[in-house]
C-alpha cells in the first residue's frame, strides 16, 4: 500500500514512543482497523540511528507516527545533548527510515517553540522563537521531520489523557489535588491551549485519511484558557469546590522559560477538514470516562 494515498485501515504503522501518554492514544486510535506495530523505548531507542534504520527496513510501514520525546522541559537545560539527541536527531533518522521505506512520517512538536509574547493565537506561519533547550530541540525536530518526502508535523500542547506508568501531567496534577480537597497551586499567568490525546489520535488520522497536504498543522483541542480557568472547570466538572492558589510563573521560578501565552491557532487544520473539539468538551469526555476505558478509542461527539 502506497503511503500518503489517504487510507489508514488495514495500513501498518508503527508508533515510536509507544508507552507514552500520546503513543498510548495512537496504538488505539490506529489499532481498530490498521496493523500497529507499538515499538516502546526498550524496544527501539531512536537515538540508535542504526537500530532505527534497521527495524523500519524489516517493518515495512505505510505510517510511522513517531511519539517518542524528551519532555522534561526543565532538566533539558542541564542536560541539552540529551534533548537534542531525542527531540532533533533522532527525527533525522527517522525521516530518513521514513523516505527509505516508502512511509509517510508523523511527528509532534510543541507550543513551545514560541516565545509567547503574542496576543492572538499563533498560526503555523508565525516566526518560532525558542527560550529553552526543550524548545529548540523541538523546533529542530520540526525542520528535520519536514525534509521527509511526505511528512506531518503536529504541534501539540498541555496534553491531558491516560499516562503511562509512573507519570502524572500538569492537569492530572489538578485533577488529583481537586479530588483529595488538597491546595492546588495554578498559574493565573500561563494560558494554554489544552488537547485531549484520543483527540489528538483521532486528528492525527483524520488528516491523513483525508489526504490533507504533508506539512506543518496546530493540532490541540479548540480555545484557551490560562492553568486557573482550566481547574475552576475540573473543579466544575468534579462538583468540588477547589482550593486553588494562584501562582505566577515567576513565583514558580522554573528553570526553563515557558511561554505565557499559547494559545494555538487551528484553522489550518479545520481547513483540512479536521474541525477539533473545545478543550472544555474534550475535559468532560475525559473526566467522564470510566477509567478503565480511558486509553481506548473514544468516538467524537458532533
Ligand atoms: N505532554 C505534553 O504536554 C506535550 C506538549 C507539547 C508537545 N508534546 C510532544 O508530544 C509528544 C508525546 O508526548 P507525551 O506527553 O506522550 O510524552 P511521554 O508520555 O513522556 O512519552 C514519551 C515517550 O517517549 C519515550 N522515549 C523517550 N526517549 C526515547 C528514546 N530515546 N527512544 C524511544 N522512546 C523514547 C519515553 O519512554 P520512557 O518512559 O522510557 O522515557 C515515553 O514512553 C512528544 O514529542 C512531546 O514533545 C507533549
């Protein structure tokens, strides 16, 4: 099967970084009627260019969806090499096995590549501007993504859904203190534009079901809201009344800089005829969730 011809079903994809919160959506999402193959780092480190090359050879793939990442945004800046190896390099040799195999690559960036000093949601024509390593990693990651022959890169944002083992997210974290009636520290000063992971999933392959051109799309759930407006909704949501303490992100004194403002613009998306759900809807879907369930393929209201 050609890659990039608009099916998925009955496809083989392979999805790097498997084990991870957005690698565990797609396994799902790609699972119900393609074949995926779920590679976690234990079983392929995409550092190892060689492993790389050879295990895309003997896979075969129509689609790599690559969600493998060095997302510790503040230990990046004391370990720089390392982010750039996974976030930027790696890509590199991904792309490569991707043109090699005849695959069509998929690749998620971040929010973070810009500087945040915006007022208006950025749009993928917005001039990137990196203040941490993690940032810079990911936009070298972005360029190195697009030099494969038919590629999409996906930025992404304040991922909410199902973590893999031993990991707790930023709205996790809420969701947590909320239910235990403990204070809840949220920055009044960070707005974001959140996404649900099975929302991201199901973007991710309505894009390339739809034959939308290879390139570079926002992909996050539709408006935003700053840390504090999100977990008043949780709150809302849960039926609890929250104990929030507003926080600045200067009273936080993080060691990478964040980007105040985030909110992405998704209408290159929409125009590709992936309209997304608002972050409000997604957060319903998945405090609502049965927990067992959450991680599985969610069909999206209308
Ligand atoms: N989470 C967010 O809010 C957010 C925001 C913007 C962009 N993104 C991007 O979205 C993507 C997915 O993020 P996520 O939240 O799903 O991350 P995650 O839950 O931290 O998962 C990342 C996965 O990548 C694996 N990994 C790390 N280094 C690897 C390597 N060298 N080889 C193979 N696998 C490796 C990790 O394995 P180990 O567990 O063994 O380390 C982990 O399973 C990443 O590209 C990330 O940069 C995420």
């Amino acid at each position: 099967m050609a890659a990039g011809d608009g099916r998925v079903a009955g496809c083989r994809v392979v999805v790097t970084g498997a084990a991870g919160r957005l690698g565990r959506a797609m396994c799902a999402e790609f699972g119900r009627d393609a074949s995926v193959v779920a590679l976690t780092r234990t079983d392929l480190d995409i550092t190892d260019g060689r492993a790389v090359g050879a295990r895309l050879a003997a896979e075969r793939p129509d689609i790599i969806v690559n969600c493998a990442g060095d997302n510790d945004v503040d230990l990046a800046e004391g370990r720089p090499v390392r982010a750039l190896e996974v976030n930027a390099f790696a890509v590199k040799a991904l792309a490569r096995a991707a043109d090699e195999a005849g695959a069509a690559l998929v690749h998620f960036s971040s929010d973070f590549v810009f500087d945040g000093e915006a007022s208006r949601p950025y749009t993928e024509a917005d001039e990137p501007n990196p203040r941490s390593v993690y940032a810079a990693s990911k936009l070298l990651g972005e360029w190195f993504a697009l030099e494969a022959r038919r590629s999409f890169v996906l930025r992404v944002e304040s991922l909410f859904g199902p973590a893999g083992a031993g990991r707790v997210g930023s709205l996790d974290r809420i969701v947590e203190g909320i239910r235990a009636g403990a204070p809840v520290p949220v920055f009044v000063d960070r707005t974001v534009s959140p996404a649900y992971v099975a929302d991201v999933a199901w973007a991710t392959r309505r894009l390339i079901e739809g034959a939308a051109p290879g390139g570079l799309y926002h992909c996050v759930n539709a408006g935003a809201a700053t840390w504090r407006e999100i977990a008043l909704e949780i709150a809302r949501l849960l039926g609890r009344e929250p104990r929030l303490t507003p926080i600045t992100m200067d009273q936080a004194a993080l060691r990478a800089s964040r980007p105040r403002y985030s909110a992405l613009d998704i209408s290159k998306l929409g125009a590709a005829g992936v309209v997304m759900p608002g972050w409000q809807t997604a957060l319903a879907r998945y405090l609502g969730s049965d927990p067992e369930k959450r991680g599985q393929a969610e069909t999206l209201e209308a």
